[in-house]
C-alpha cells in the first residue's frame, strides 16, 4: 500500500514513520513517497528514517521526490502536512497580527485568517490533482488550519478528505488519565470547530465522570487546562475547552504575554529548525539522536505565553510526550484499509451533526470509522455561548473560502473583520494590507 506525505520534508514526518514501523498487520503500508518543493529538508527527514527503520526488513520503503504529480500517483492513501510560505510565513503572520495589537497565532485570529488565505489556493490545487491522479486515494489532512483546509478540499473530494488534529486526543488522554480511567476505551463527549471546541463529558462502562473531576480542585488543578484556564473558570463552564480557546477567553493578557515575549512562536520555530536542518547536513551529524533532540525541546516550550499569561509554569512531564496526531492517522487509516472499526474525533462534514451550521460546515467531532469512511456520531446541542463562537469563527471561515475562490479584498477583509478576535473593520484593512504587502502568496488577492 502506497501511502504519500505532503510536506514530506516537515519536521514531524519520523513521528508518522514510527507509527508505520510498529505496525505490523495485514494490508499494512509498503511504500512512502515523501514530496516536499525542498530537496535539502527531504535529504535531511530521509536520514532521520533510515536510522528509524535501522536493519528492519519490514520498514516501508522511502522514496523522495519534488514532483507533485510523481507523489500522488495512484497513492492509496495522501497525507498533507504543507505550510504555504514555511515558518518564515509564520512568523510574518504573527508580527504584522501584533504590530496592530490583535493576536497573530497560525491557527487562531488574524494569523489563522492570513494562514488560511495564504493555504486555501495551494490546498485545492492538491485537491484537483488528488482527483485527477489518484481517484481512488483517501486524503488525510494535517494542514493547518485543518478544519478550513478540510472543508476547501472537501468541495473537490467529498468525503474522501477527513482532517486530523492532535488536541483532542491529547486533552481526552489527560482527563482520562487523571481520573484513573483506560484513553483507549472511555467515551470523549467533544464538539465544535477545529481548535475551538470542548470535552462536555467523559464516559467510563456508560457514566460520565466529568462531574467528579469538576468537583474535585486538586485533580482539576493537576491537569494543563486546569492551569491554564483556572479550575474556577472550567467548573463555570461546565466543560474542559481545548488549549486553543484560552485566545478567546484570556485574549487580552495572551496578546501582552505575546508582545512582552523575546520572539514569537514562528520566529523560535524557525530558528530552531533551520538550526536542525543545518546541522542535517553535515555527514556526520546523528540524524536520529539530532531530531529527537529538537522534538523535546519544541514539545517543552509549546503554548509557552499562554502559560505564561495564566501563570501556570511548566508543562508537566507526562504532558511532553507527542501528542498523538500519528496514531490518529495510523488508528484512521487502518479503519478505512482494513475495515477495523475505531471511534475517533475527526474533522468531517457536518451532515446534521450540528443544527446550527449547514451540512458542508466541516466540524472537529467523534465519528465511527469503517471501511467507508468518517461518519460523524449524533451529539447534543451545543450551549449558546458555544454557538455564537462556532458560528462566528465558521462565518470567518466561509469568508476565505469566497475571497481564495474570487481573489476578493473586501471578502478578505471581512474575513479579518468578522473574527471575534479582531476588533476594528480599520484593523482588518490594514491587515489585509499589510499581509499583502508581506506574503507573495497573497497577489491574488486583487478584485474588489
């Protein structure tokens, strides 16, 4: 089974690599083609899993290439893990977002708005030629922010596109472990949009145990988002949100913390990596021992202003493992080639899950796989305080899918507008402005 990995050169690639080497089923994958538009980074992830697969003659065979259309050939299975504009674009993202006071996250705010733009043409073009040349192939998108991208892609694949995050995996895995309870086998009530959504219950042989942990401070105030939140704030809302709403809920002082920062994010990011991509190309360098190296101390500083804002110190050990996003893709694809059920929370089309948001909508919700693909589970309503923020983010959404379709500056700039983190339609002109003038991948962006 041929599997193909889109940003094939990425830093996270041995993690999906490792996934692979331990299974060992049936029907399991052969052959990986790795395709980035960066020779040097592939040389570089290359070495990383030849050391992985070391004598192993059960490993997955690696080819490289920079040919987009020699990669999705007659794939089975398409990972896209692309970053349009590398973290160069990251880090403009988050600078021109600062300078005008608003948050500049790649996901979240004017950054995710002006990543989302930069992504969506690139994303589509993949999605044609996914269609074209491998009709028959599943598309796995990691590309953030995964559920726009999910959705853009779906207009061309259908429900052959399914997004994977690792947040709510991970966030499921520390309420379940906290309260003595098996990940593996406990019912994670989550719902919403991609990095904006919550876990409203966790069941154990049918009972919801949330409660016992909402009820209890020192078990609440031991897991991250206790900290980061403040257990007075879960038990408020009656749910654990994911990390990522703590930009929605403590914007103001994650906007101080972001600016009284040395450097951002992206700037650390790419500092870090081009420092691990360099060192990749000294024929000596241990390629293996290098990027684990680098994996620790980028796992170590994530989310490093936000728990800074909060107050809420380090991340605990248990917490720097990797978040799971493989095993997800692992767990997703092995559903759909072997037809070995799984429940999983995936980012699909809508089909009713959500009453107020249309059947299209991509949603980040619990779904049955099969053979068959995602189906999305039946949820309950969402609270209103929930909806006005999913709606909002979704009606953002829509706005670059119409402005990356038309080339429009005034959808782009209600796209910036619109999004509850951005406080001034003069603020999201000049964004718009200023992310044109910033990214070449944004001239398209020309009709009124």
């Amino acid at each position: 089974m041929k599997l193909t990995i889109l940003g094939g050169g990425g830093f996270r690639v041995p993690l999906v690599y490792g996934a692979l080497l331990a299974d060992h089923g049936e029907g399991r994958v052969t052959e990986v083609t790795l395709h980035d538009t960066d020779p040097r980074r592939l040389d570089a992830v290359a070495r990383v899993l030849a050391e992985q697969a070391g004598d192993s003659p059960a490993a997955p065979r690696v080819r490289v290439t920079t040919d987009l259309d020699e990669a999705v050939l007659l794939a089975d299975f398409v990972f896209s893990a692309i970053r349009v504009g590398g973290l160069e674009g990251r880090a403009a993202d988050e600078r021109i977002a600062l300078d005008e006071g608003v948050l500049g996250q790649e996901t979240v705010g004017a950054g995710g708005v002006a990543y989302g733009l930069r992504t969506v043409p690139v994303a589509m073009d993949v999605a044609r030629r996914v269609a074209r040349l491998a009709p028959d192939a599943w598309v796995i998108n990691f590309t953030n922010p995964a559920g726009l991208v999910t959705e853009a892609m779906s207009r061309v694949l259908g429900d052959r596109v399914i997004g994977i995050c690792d947040s709510p995996v991970g966030l499921g895995r520390r309420v379940a472990r906290v309260l003595g309870a098996d990940p593996a086998t406990a019912w994670i009530d989550y719902v919403g949009l991609n990095h904006l959504g919550w876990l409203r219950g966790l069941r154990v042989d049918g009972r919801d145990r949330l409660p016992d942990l909402l009820a209890d401070d020192r078990a609440l105030s031991s897991v991250e988002e206790g900290r980061l939140f403040g257990t007075d704030w879960l038990r408020s809302l009656g749910a654990i949100p994911n990390e990522y709403l703590h930009y929605y809920y403590f914007n103001r002082e994650t906007v101080r913390a972001y600016r009284e920062a040395e450097r951002t994010r992206g700037a650390f990011l790419r500092a870090q990596q081009a420092g691990f991509y360099d060192a990749m190309r000294m024929p000596g360098t241990p390629a293996l021992a290098t990027w684990r190296r680098t994996l620790a101390e980028r796992e170590a500083t994530y989310m490093a202003a936000n728990r800074e804002a909060a107050g809420a110190g380090e991340r605990a050990d248990e917490d720097l493992e990797s978040g799971g996003y493989e095993k997800v893709a692992l767990a997703l694809m092995r559903a759909i080639a072997r037809d070995e059920r799984a429940t999983l929370v995936l980012n699909v089309r809508n089909r009713g899950t959500l009453s107020v948001l249309d059947a299209d909508a991509v949603v980040e919700v619990p779904c049955l796989v099969d053979a068959n693909g995602a189906h999305p589970v039946a949820v309950d309503p969402l609270p209103l305080h929930a909806v006005g923020l999913v709606t909002a983010v979704k009606a953002v959404e829509r706005e670059v899918l119409t402005a990356a379709d038309s080339g429009s500056v005034s959808a782009a700039v209600r796209a910036f507008a619109l999004h509850p983190l951005v406080d001034s339609v003069g603020v999201a002109r000049r964004l718009v402005d200023g992310y044109r003038a910033g990214h070449p991948g944004l001239a398209y962006l020309t009709a009124r």
